[in-house]
C-alpha cells in the first residue's frame, strides 16, 4: 500500500521524486525516504510524517536538489514496525553501498533476520523491508540484478521493490510479486513506480510488470527478465489520462473534486456503451458472445470496502433486472472459505485500482474453479484487469482521495450496464430497455442536480460535526447506498457510523437512539417509502434527529424534519446514485467542520496491496 518512485536519467533526481511521492501520497504517508546514486555515494534523506516533512530535509542539504543521475523514494504506510524516520524507506546496507524501497510483506522476515544477524549484520530498523537490502548485499558478486533475484528467491511474502548500488551508476533494479510496478519510457530517461500517477507528466508509455518479473532500467534502456535471469516481453501500454487530471485545480481537496467530477465521469463510463435504439448496452471488452451470456446461471461478485457496496447494488440489478441468481463475497473471504462455484458462473471482481490484493486472490482462485472472471477496474492494465482477461473500464479518470467517490458511482454505473445487457440477453423487453436507458444517460444531470445543493448540504453538516455517532438506513436498492454513505463519513470524519437495513432498526440498533444519536434515511420515492417513514418516526420517538433524503417535491417527510436533502425523482435503480452523492458531500463538509484531513484520513491507505 506504500508508494515507490524512481528515476534514472539527466533531470535533477530530488525534485522530480518528491513530486512522485506527493502524487503517490495517498498510498501512505506516515513517513518518507528517498535515495540518490551519484558521484558513487549513496544519498539519504527520511523523515516522518508527510512527504512535505521529507521534502524540508532535502531542501536544507546544499546542492541535494541539484544532483543527477538516479535515485529511489518511498512514502509509507506502516506494517512492520512504527511511522518513524528510521523506519521510512530507502534502507541500507552495512557498507552504505546498495539501498531498497519496497512495497508489500515478507512473511519469513523473522527467520531471515536471525540469519543475518547470525553473520554479525547489524539492523538498523523493525521494519521487515530491512532485511532485501542486506540479502542483496550479501548476494552481490558484480551484476545488481542477479542479486537481487538471488535475494528474493530466498523471501516469502509479497513485494515491489527498487533497489539502486553505487556498485552500479545510472541503474535501477525493480520486481515485483503481488504488489504493482510500472516502467515508464522516457526519451533519454525511463521510471519507476507503484502506479501511473507519478509518470503522468513525463510519459504516457508504461510497462506493467507480471508477478516474478524483475527488470535492470537504465536510462537509454530497460532489461526485462524473470526471477530466474531468463528474458521476458511484455506489452508496452499507454496511458490515457492527463496530468492535471491528478491535481486539484481550483478545489481546496481531491476529494471534493472528485465528487464535482462524477457527472463528467459518468458520463465517460456510459459514453458509446449505449444502444437507445435496441435498449441495450454495448461491453465489447467482456467478449461474450450472446450464446455465452445465455449461458450465465449464477452472478458472484467479489469486492472490498466501496467495491463491495457497489457490488451489493449489482445484486439487485442482475436479480431484477435480468433474472440471475446473485450473491456478494467479501473478496478476503473468497478464497479462504472454499465459495462454491458451479458450472456457468459469472466472477465480477471489482476493485478501483486493480490492484487489491484481496480481490486479486480472489480474481485467482476462480479461475482456478473455473469460473467465467469478468473485472471492473479503473486502471488500464492493472493487475486483475490482466489476469481476469476480460472486463469493462470504469473510465473514471485518477482518483487521488483516498475516499473513493467517483470510482463507487462509475462502478455501479458499469453494473447497471452489464445488468441491461444481461436483461435484454433474457427477460427484459424492448421497451423496458429503452426507458432503462434514458435513465441511464440522465444519470449525469441528476448528480449535478444535486451539487447544485451543496451549500445547503453544507450548512446541514456544520448542524452535526460535533456528534460522535450516526445510523444510516435505506431499504431495496437503497440499502448499499446507506452502507456508502455510512463509510464515507466515518472514513474522513473518523465519526462512529453505520449503515443498516431499516427494517434491522428494531432488532437492536434502535436501543442505542437518543438525542445525541442522528439518523440519516433514505426517504426517496421508491418501494418501501411507506416502511421508511414509519422508521423515521420510530427515530423521533427516541428523540433522535433525523436527516433525511426525499425526491423532489416530498413535503409528506419535510413535515417530520427540519433537515431536508432533496433528490431529483428517479427510479428504483438510479436512486442510489444522486443519493450518494449527496452523502459525498454530507461527509465532506462534516469532516472539513471538525478540522480532520481530507484526502489522507489516518490509517487508512488508498490501494490495498497486502492482506
């Protein structure tokens, strides 16, 4: 869940990693490190804290920021031992000759810790990162690459590292096994990194690396082999996405950029995805034919955190709207309690970077059962979107909040698409799939309808910051979206909140209600409206104040609540989409009135890479 960049070329190395790490922030940032090779010394910089912490280091060693030649960095998420400088990556040798960034677990670090320290190799830290670069050193007999594969066939566990020695100028070694590198292709310069979004301003051709890839990067070339020294090929892909899409403009935090970017996103995840004609959706990346997906009995969908709350809708979407027995695993779960997957099941793992680690293991284990594996993913060429072999693009753009927004909209948007094509593959008419699809293309305006709302919605969320408890509770359609908004707030608030089911109110929640203790319902216009407004009253009885969500026009619940969020009318099946939004931005405002960090809350990581 860490972030790596690295660099080997003529540009002063410093700056362009500290700007790395600054786009790989929200992969970690507990501490910071990076590395420079030059003038055959290595160069060592670490703080803890935030890249900007390493960054004042760096600025106040003479002629640090001027060096050429390449260099490695690290921004951390703790695992193995506390967010200390000593802790922070790039770690060195003995002999201060070779020095390691890495990403991931080393399962085996204990009993390989003991051995070195059995050869009188002196730890400096408690991370288990620390003992690749003194295996490497050990290993090296004059080729850095042949070391570092001889030092990772010695290590179980996962990893994507960078390692640089003054042994060897103007080199970078990197591999990886479970946890992401990309190469990118410069003209006269070439990168390394744990995902695009530090290459965006210097390159749109990249290089994914496989699981036991390891590669010698220079700055005119790049060595692809695997662990076993033996050459490899992989595609050279691009990359579509534009550098400011990475950085906040005008807004004061990603996060609320991505919530006012989530029509334009949408309407990238729909555009050419829709035959209004016919009342279907066109997925060519799911390669399919019409005889295949006949043949669907079964829908698993596999996913964790807003990945798994988006794969809840598409549990109601493909039962109700095509007719397939559906049901949702926590993507951690998949593998370890042996799921049953019979003949002619669909696998959708989901997952916005591609690269979790949960839902990769689960990616593999049903193939491994034969499954058909369709993926949803934002990143083009991430690792499950490889190893699925088939699956659908979110098109969402960068997501540099670690609270994902608009990656949870484009998703359930994707799934409301595939759930369309699968309706109209059996039990959907026509015409059904011709409304369906208008409601679809409108999604894009109902979400602005309701940003337009946002300073009300603000002025709602300063009424609540101080609280410390929240319930939210929605019914059908509107349940996932209760759980969304729920995890929003108390992802960037750090508010004790949880989302129920409605009719679960009585079956124990209800007992913790006071006046301290509000509510958020989902009140919209849709099945269930009725049985929602006799728990808003259930709410009030207990003295809780209730928020609520309502379509446009409702004065039947505005008569029971002073705080009111309207939502443009809309089916069943889009509801959930304006609704949470609306609760994007109810969480925002609550976190920014209590004064808490936005874009990175504590703890907490974007990508999650280890298990």
């Amino acid at each position: 869940m860490c972030g790596i960049a690295g660099y080997v070329g003529k540009k002063a190395v410093a700056p362009l990693l500290i700007e790395g790490l600054k786009r790989l922030e929200y992969r970690g940032y507990d501490s910071a490190g990076l590395a420079l090779n030059a003038n055959n010394q290595l160069y060592l910089e670490k703080a803890a804290g935030k890249v900007v912490e390493l960054e004042k280091c760096v600025n106040a060693q003479p002629g640090l920021n001027e060096l050429t030649g390449c260099g490695i960095a690290h921004t951390r998420w703790a695992t193995h031992g506390r967010p200390t400088a000593v802790n922070a990556h790039p770690h060195l040798d003995g002999s201060n000759r070779f020095a390691v960034v890495h990403n991931g677990i080393i399962e085996n670090y204990q009993e390989l810790r003991r051995y070195l320290e059995g050869k009188n190799v002196h730890f400096r830290s408690e991370t288990d990162s620390e003992v690749l670069v003194h295996l490497i050193a050990e290993a090296y007999e004059g080729n850095l690459l042949s070391a570092v594969a001889a030092a990772l066939k010695q290590v179980k566990g996962t990893y994507g590292i960078a390692v640089i020695s003054t042994l060897e100028p103007g080199l970078i070694v990197t591999a990886r096994n479970g946890s992401p590198i990309v190469i990118g292709l410069g003209n006269g310069e070439n990168l390394v990194a744990s995902d695009v979004s530090p290459l965006l301003p210097y390159t749109s051709k990249v290089i994914y690396l496989n699981d036991g890839d390891i590669a010698a990067v220079y700055a005119d070339k790049v060595d692809l082999r695997n662990i076993n020294n033996m050459p490899v090929e992989r595609e050279v892909a691009r990359i579509d996405w534009d550098a400011s899409a990475a950085e906040k403009g005008r807004y004061e935090h990603f996060m609320l950029k991505e919530i006012f970017e989530q029509p334009e996103a949408i309407s990238n995840a729909i555009r050419g995805r829709l035959d209004a004609e016919n009342g279907c959706s066109i997925l060519n990346g799911l390669n399919l034919t019409p005889r295949d997906l006949a043949q669907i009995s079964r829908i698993v969908i596999a996913g964790c955190g807003s990945s798994m709350h988006a794969g809840l809708l598409g549990e109601y979407y493909f039962e109700d709207i095509a007719g397939i027995s559906t049901s949702v695993e926590q993507a951690a779960e998949f593998r370890y309690r042996n799921p049953i997957i019979e003949p002619n099941t669909l696998v959708i793992p989901i997952s916005q970077s591609g690269e979790t680690a949960d839902t990769l293991a689960a990616v593999r284990e049903a193939i491994r059962k034969g499954a058909v594996v369709t993926a949803l993913c934002n990143v083009v060429g991430s690792t499950i979107a490889r190893e699925a072999g088939r699956g659908i693009y979110l098109h969402a753009g960068p997501e540099m909040s670690v609270a994902s927004t608009k990656g949870f909209t484009t998703q359930v948007a994707v799934l409301l698409l595939l759930a369309l094509l699968l309706g109209r593959n059996r039990r959907l008419s026509r015409s059904e799939g011709i409304e369906l699809v208008k409601q679809i293309e409108a999604v894009p305006d109902l979400i602005r309808s309701v940003l337009e709302q946002a300073p009300l919605i603000e002025e709602i969320a300063k009424r609540y910051a101080q609280v410390e408890n929240f319930f939210y509770i929605g019914r059908g359609c509107l349940y996932p979206a209760a759980l969304e908004g729920a995890l929003k707030l108390k992802e960037i608030s750090y508010i004790h909140a949880e989302g129920y089911h409605a009719a679960e109110l009585k079956h124990g929640p209800i007992s913790l209600l006071d006046e301290n203790h509000p509510v958020l319902a989902l009140a919209n216009d849709v099945l269930g409206k009725d049985k929602i407004i006799g728990n808003i009253q259930e709410c009030r009885a207990r003295k809780a104040p209730v928020i609520a969500l309502v379509a446009q026009g409702d004065t039947r619940v505005r008569s029971m609540t002073q705080d009111v969020i309207e939502i443009p009318q809309c089916s069943r099946f889009i509801a959930p989409l304006p609704s949470v939004v609306a609760m994007q931005l109810f969480a925002y405002y609550v976190a920014v009135a209590r004064g808490c960090e936005i874009d990175q809350p504590r703890n907490l990581a974007k990508s999650v890479t280890v298990e």
